[in-house]
C-alpha cells in the first residue's frame, strides 16, 4: 500500500477511537473533516503516535497528561498543521482546567505562530470569554453591561463570582494564589485579550464587541483619548454592527468630555459637536435625541468662551486690531451667544481709526454703530442688539 494511504489509515483510525473514548468528534477531527487536510501526512509511525496521544488525553479529559503531551508536540511539529493542532489542543487544556492566563497565552501564541489558523473562530471565542470573566470579576458593578455588550450569545459555563480580592483593587500587588486569574494586571490582561479577537479576526462576529467593550472600559476610567480611539474604530470599520447607535453617542460624549479648557486646542469641540449632530440624523429614533440638542448647546456655549478668551487675551495684551478681529469672529460664530453682546460692545468701544485697515471689520463696526444709534434715537431701552439685521450682518463677515 503506499505510503499516503496507510498514512490515511493510521488518521482515521486514531479519529475514530478518539471519537469513541468521548462520544463525539475531537477538535481535530472536526477541523480535519471540514478542511480535508491531513496532519499526519509525511509523519513517522512515533510522531503519528505522540500527536495521537495529545488527542486521546484531550478527549479523555485527563487534562495534566494532555498538557503534557502537547507542549511537547507543539514543540516537536512547530510551524506544522500538527504544531498547530498541538498548541490549540494546550491552549483547550488549560481552559478546561480554569487556568485562563496560561490558555490565553497559547491561544495568542497560535495567532503569532498560526496567522491563517484554521481555529480562529473557537479561539475568539475562548478569547472572549477569558476576558469577559476577569472585566466581571474587577468590576462587579458593570457585570450585567458586560456580560450583554455583545452582539453574540456566548454559552459558557456558571459565571464568575466578584470578588474583594486586594490584588484586583491595587494593580501593583501580585496574584499568586488564584490559578484563574493573571499574576498581574487582570484588567489589563482582560484588554490584551480583546485586541487580540479584533486584531485577528477583524471580520469575525465578535470583533466589534470586543471594541465597544474596550471603548466602555476606557470611558468608565475617564480616560477619553483612548475611549475616543476605540469609539472612532468601530465607526469607521463596522458600520453595520448594533453598537453604531452607541459609537456616536458615547464617543461625542468622550470628546467632550476630553475637552481642557478655552485656552488648549479646540478640534475635540468641533469633532464632538460634528458627532452630536451625525447622530441625530442617523438615529431619529433614538431616546437619546433631546440629551443630544442640550449637549449641542452646551458645545456651542464652550466653543464661544473658547473664542472670548481669545477676546480677553488679545484685551489683556492692549491689541486692539487683534481685539477687533477676534469680536468679529467671535459674533459671526454665534450671534446668538451672550458673549457675543460683550464682543459687540467691545467693538464699540475701539477707536475707529484702528480699523482703517481691516475693510470688513470697519465695516461691520459701522453698521453695529449705526445701528445702535438709530436704536437710541428711537427712544429705545435695552436694544437687544442680537436683532436679524445683526445676525445676517455678522453672517457676510469672513475672516
């Protein structure tokens, strides 16, 4: 018989006896079935042994002895389809045993070692719920958002209980007797975990709940640059997942929140208020709609007292040509803006020979003073100065 027949042979003899020790299909043979690929083809008689070996533990559920055997194999057929099997079937073995760090760590070594692995989507998952159990265990109070966030249905085992454990509270402090949970870091190694769904497995169902839970993580830690980062991925890449709604939403809200201050850069303000108003052309059904428009206010009303302590600074550095161009500025922005009114009668009170150069600024001074005498001949008291002749006057003014 030649040689690639009795390699065939020898396979699925071990599959069916692996088959009947468990009642079911190993992982390997599952794979193997569906791809039609052979790992054992080109093997010796030992190595076809030894690979046999790990799958028998596997499905034996003797789990010490199957890590064993497949560390070992994952070693021996390195860059290999049975080093690939081998390192899948170690990584299972720790997750069954509940040793989540040492089953991560396999499962991102088989992405670095296996880029194109035939076992991404079981792996994701595993992923996924690692990382879901150690976020619910450092944060007992978000469980219920966490374990909803995704857009999947994970059927797992009991879910973790929360715990008062010192090293969740304080980082810093090492981890030595909880198998289950990293030495260091757990919320961290939690994050690393979701990186590694959406960084391999980009198409794949669970990607952009491994994003949105990311980007709610940050967000609950106040650190909005980050939040904002993952809010803009899963916008920008996923525009059909069901947390688009909530990606608009909390990434104007992180925006806005990152903003520091009239005197530091303004672009969140403006990126934040373009969200805000994309968000309610894009969902006219959300509940969110009337917190939106009072957000949009509140942005309009910190981007004007960005622009006064412009007015202020120039005011403060006796600059009245400066002063002059900023009130401008500041009025045909937001015409409506109480600020505006004190841009307005800062304008007025400039000498108007400091404007002689600035031909649209002396302009507009002109028509406000004129305005405002008109209005005093009149007989009125307390013009309101934000009339429609001012704000359609404001709005030809460019600068």
């Amino acid at each position: 018989m030649p040689a690639i027949l009795v390699s065939v042979a020898v396979l699925g003899t071990s599959l069916i006896s692996g088959c009947a020790a468990s009642g079911q299909r190993s992982p390997f043979a599952n794979a193997m079935w569906a791809k039609g690929k052979d790992a054992t083809a080109g093997m010796s008689a030992q190595d076809r042994e030894e690979l046999a070996a790990c799958r028998d533990a596997y499905d034996a559920r003797d789990y010490d002895k199957a890590v064993k055997l497949c560390r070992k194999a994952a070693d021996d057929f390195a860059e290999t389809s049975a080093g690939e099997e081998a390192r899948y079937l170690l990584a299972e073995s720790y997750y069954q045993q509940g040793r989540y760090p040492k089953a991560q760590d396999h499962y991102q070594r088989l992405f670095a070692d296996y880029p194109s692995t035939r076992y991404v989507e079981p792996v994701t998952r595993r992923l996924y719920d690692i990382a879901t159990r150690w976020l619910q265990i450092s944060e007992p109070e978000q469980r219920e958002k966490i374990r909803t966030v995704s857009a999947e249905r994970i059927v797992e085992a009991a879910e973790p209980e929360a715990s008062t454990d010192p090293t969740l509270k304080y980082r810093i402090l090492p981890n030595f007797h909880n198998r289950s949970r990293p030495v260091f870091d757990t919320q961290g190694q939690a994050l690393r975990a979701l990186k590694a769904i959406w960084m391999n497995d980009p198409t794949g169902p669970l990607a952009d709940d491994a994003l949105m839970l990311t980007a709610d993580y940050y967000q609950r830690r106040r650190n909005y640059v980050e939040s904002d980062r993952y809010y803009r991925i899963l916008r920008e890449e996923y525009p059909d997942s069901p947390h688009l709604e909530a990606a608009f939403a909390l990434g104007g809200h992180a925006l806005q929140a990152s903003y520091q201050g009239p005197m530091y850069d303004g672009e969140d303000l403006i990126s934040a208020r373009r969200l805000k108003e994309q968000s309610l052309y894009l969902f006219p059904a959300s509940t969110a709609r009337s917190q939106m428009r009072k957000d949009l206010g509140e942005l309009e009303a910190l981007e004007a007292e960005r622009l006064w302590a412009m007015v202020d600074y120039y005011d403060r550095k006796d600059s009245p040509r400066a002063i002059a161009i900023a009130c401008v500025k500041l009025i045909s922005a937001f015409p409506e803006s109480p600020r505006s009114d004190e841009a307005r009668a800062l304008l007025l009170s400039l000498d108007p020979k400091v404007l002689e150069r600035l031909p649209e600024v002396a302009e507009y001074y002109q028509i406000l003073s004129a305005s405002v005498k008109a209005a005093d001949k009149a007989g009125e008291q307390g013009t309101d100065l934000r009339s429609e002749d001012y704000g359609s006057t404001a709005g030809r003014v460019q600068l």
